[in-house]
C-alpha cells in the first residue's frame, strides 16, 4: 500500500462489516469506527473497517451441518 488511507462511504463499509447503514452510523456516533468525510458525506477507512471484521468474526460453529445426525422425530428413513 502507498501509505495513504482508503476510504470508503457508508454504503461500501456496511458491505465490508456484513451489517445494515444505520448500523455503522450508530457506531461511528458511539466512537467503535471513526467517520472521516464533510458533514454531509460520512466516509470511513477501509483499514479500519477490515481490522474490526477481523476481530469481530464469529468462531465457526461447533454443531455439524443440517442433514447429518440423529433424525427427527416421526421421520422413517426407508
């Protein structure tokens, strides 16, 4: 990288995190994500966006996949 920041408006960073818009106005008002930009366009670094996902990725699930296991109730395999 060049060592100049990424940024990226609102629409791109609610991709980047996986969440809805108002979700990443919320956190840039509560200070969890900074907000760069004028006052009536918000932008936000995409270094500081992927570094948030990378910390707040859920663990991979432990339970096996649906469709293996012991069957349901009432259910007869022939």
């Amino acid at each position: 990288m060049n060592g100049r920041a990424r940024r990226v408006p609102t629409e791109l960073a609610a991709l980047v995190l996986g969440v809805q818009e108002v979700t990443i106005r919320q956190w840039a008002r509560r200070g969890k994500i900074t907000r760069y930009g004028t006052a009536r366009r918000a932008l936000y670094d995409l270094d500081e966006l992927t570094a948030l996902a990378r910390t707040t990725a859920a663990p991979p699930a432990s339970a096996p996949a649906s469709g293996g296991g012991t069957p349901a109730v009432g259910v007869h395999h022939n």
